[in-house]
C-alpha cells in the first residue's frame, strides 16, 4: 500500500480573498508544498538531479470553502503510476481538521525527466519509497 503523507497548513490572509474564503489557486500551493514536503521527509532528494521532474496536470474539485485561519490537512498519496514510462499521479484530500469536512479532493500527474537532455526517464529509484 501507498505512503500517505498528511501536511497542516493554516488558512492565512495570504490564502484569502477579502471575504476570509482561501482562494481557489491556494489549494494548488497548498498541495504542491505538501508533495515537496513529502519528498523531503521520506526520499534523499539530494541524489536527484534538480529539476527532475516536470507537472503535467493538476485537477482540484471543490466541495466546501476554508476560511482564514482554518487548519487545514493535506493528505496525498501516490495512486497510478508507471516505472517504466516515467509518471506518477499524486491523489490530494483536503480536510478541515477542526470539523472533519472533506473541502476538496483532486489529483497531479508529474513525469520524470532527465535535465541533460530534456527526455522523459522511467521512475528513479528513490521515488519508489513513496509507493
């Protein structure tokens, strides 16, 4: 079974439109934080070759709003995947952690990719950690 990483982040006036709601374009920023912080927490990211991955699709569907200093957990895991044509997709939940409330759900696909040479490679190695 899949590693699921679950990242906190609280709503901030940054995050917000003047009303207290996140803005939509939040929820990517929030997720995204989360796939590095994953990275980072559970991978040697100092044996990839920096940038060695590129995002090809993000989808986000909305439920239920967040409002300015809600705490917020970022669940993700990796769900399809290919070792050998170089691509995972990351499944994201969204969760208000003082009521429990899904507020959204969606997914990125990234694929791997040798720097050098600007070709897609199969999944590294190291990334196999997160499966």
């Amino acid at each position: 079974m899949a590693l699921e990483y679950a990242y906190e982040h609280v709503v901030t006036p940054r995050d917000a439109t003047t009303s207290g709601i996140a803005y939509d374009g939040s929820y990517i920023e929030w997720a995204c934080t989360a796939r590095e912080r994953m990275f980072v927490d559970h991978m040697d990211v100092s044996e990839m070759a920096s940038p060695w991955f590129l995002v090809g699709e993000t989808n986000v569907r909305y439920m239920s709003p967040a409002y300015l200093n809600d705490k917020i957990e970022i669940r993700v895991t990796v769900g399809d995947h290919n070792a050998g044509k170089g691509y995972a997709k990351f499944d994201y939940r969204f969760i208000n952690k003082g009521s429990g409330q899904l507020l959204a759900q969606g997914h990125q696909v990234i694929f791997f990719y040798d720097a050098k040479t600007g070709k897609r490679v199969p999944i590294p190695k190291e990334f196999t950690k997160l499966l």
